[in-house]
C-alpha cells in the first residue's frame, strides 16, 4: 500500500474539520461544534504563521493529517513545532501512515535552522499512540501539562480564535 505526504491546502478545510471531529470524539468522547472546527481549520490554513497540517494520501483521498504549531523557547532559543491534530482513517491504522507523516515532518523541523525540537501531548490513556509514539524515538520529558482554558466565544473578531 502507498500513500503521499502533501502541504493541506484551503480546499482540504472540509476534510480536516471532519478528520478532527472524529479524533476528539475516539479519544475525548468530545463533539466538535461546526461552527468553531470549521473556521477554526480555515483560519489557520489561511494563516501559516498559526501552524500547518499535512495531508497523507491514497489514490487521492486523504487518509490521514498532523497539524503543527509554534512555540518559542527562550530557554532555547528556538522553536518547538507542537504536533497536534493527528489523525488516521481507521482503515489505513497500523500501516505506517502516521509514521509517514511524523518522518515527513521531522525532516522539514530538521532543515529548519530556527527548529529545535518536536513536541506533542497525548491522551494519558491512549496507550497505543504513546508507544507508537516512543517507538519513533519521542521520549516523556516529565513535564504535565495543565491549562485554564477561556471560554469559547460564539462570535470571534476577523475569524480569529
């Protein structure tokens, strides 16, 4: 079986609202609101200094995503690209498409001067992603993650989140 990486372009928004719907609902029981995902996706396909997602492909169909954001390290004096997003077609699991994409992306941090490191977050119960995960080589830094969230607002300004 093979597959393509490609960049996700505007015209992929659809695909990549629904491929995020379906991840936070398998591992969150989350249900994404169309109306947040959608423009949320656009957003930031519109704007790459927000991130980017990349698209894994069969005979033209998207069977896979990871998106990346931005940090800056002023301890290091770099940026940590954030792997968020990630999704594969139940069809096409354990068949090295994440892998794939998670390669692809470490080669694009590795020829960026500015780009120190590769960072995600994982459920602490999806024990198949966390040994795929360590199985690449990512290691748990210790760190845990905590956040407060805001609440989410109907109207956002400039499409903006």
């Amino acid at each position: 079986m093979t597959f393509e990486i490609r960049t996700a372009e505007q015209a992929d928004g659809d695909i990549i609202a629904t491929f995020n719907s379906h991840m936070a609902m398998e591992t969150e029981g989350k249900e994404l609101p169309a109306d947040i995902i959608g423009p949320g996706v656009e957003a930031l396909l519109k704007d790459r200094t927000k991130g980017r997602y990349w698209l894994a492909e069969a005979d033209g169909r998207a069977i896979g995503q990871l998106m990346v954001t931005y940090e800056w390290s002023d301890w290091r004096n770099g940026t940590i690209w954030w792997i968020q997003s990630v999704y594969v077609h139940p069809d096409w699991r354990r068949k090295g498409v994440f892998s794939a994409l998670y390669s692809h992306v470490e080669s694009l941090a590795a020829a960026e001067p500015s780009v120190i490191g590769l960072r995600l977050y994982v459920e602490e119960n999806n024990n198949k992603a966390q040994q795929t995960y360590e199985a690449l080589g990512m290691k748990r830094p210790g760190y845990l993650v905590m956040e407060s969230l805001l609440a989410i607002r109907s109207q956002h300004t400039n499409g903006e989140n």
